[in-house]
C-alpha cells in the first residue's frame, strides 16, 4: 500500500480528524472513501465498468469507453458546480 504525504491547514486537519472518530474510521480510510466518492478509479475498476456497459448495451468496446469517458465527465462536472 502506499504512502500519501499531505499538508493541510490546522482547521481542516482537526475537522478530518473529528470526522474520522465519528466514523470510528482512520483518517485514511476517509480519505479514501472520499477519493472513491468523487469518482476516482483504478484503471482495474473503469475497465469493469466500461465492460459491464458494453454487456449490458450490447455496444463494441470502442462504443461503451467513449459511453464511458462522456458519463465520468458529465458526472465530475456536475459535482464541480
């Protein structure tokens, strides 16, 4: 696993800390959590994805990554609103 070195202001470091104990999670795991939340993928899990959809649609390969590639970015601009 690797090993992530961040620096953030007091503020917001105490919140992520309290955040955590509420959870009773770590601090990475929240992180984590968060990442995954905001639509960050592993090249693993957007190959499943893109592989479920062309099942399920019934679309070649090139069809269902361009399908895709279109929702993630539709997704992360509304989220960025």
């Amino acid at each position: 696993m690797a090993r992530l070195t961040i620096t953030l202001p007091d503020p917001v470091h105490q919140a992520l800390k309290e955040a955590a104990a509420r959870r009773k999670t770590t601090i990475g795991a929240l992180i984590s959590e968060s990442i995954e939340h905001y639509g960050i993928k592993t090249e693993l899990t957007a190959a499943e994805i893109v592989a479920q959809a062309q099942a399920a649609a019934g679309l070649t390969e090139e069809q269902a990554l361009e399908l895709a590639v279109r929702e993630t970015r539709a997704a992360r601009a509304e989220r960025a609103r």
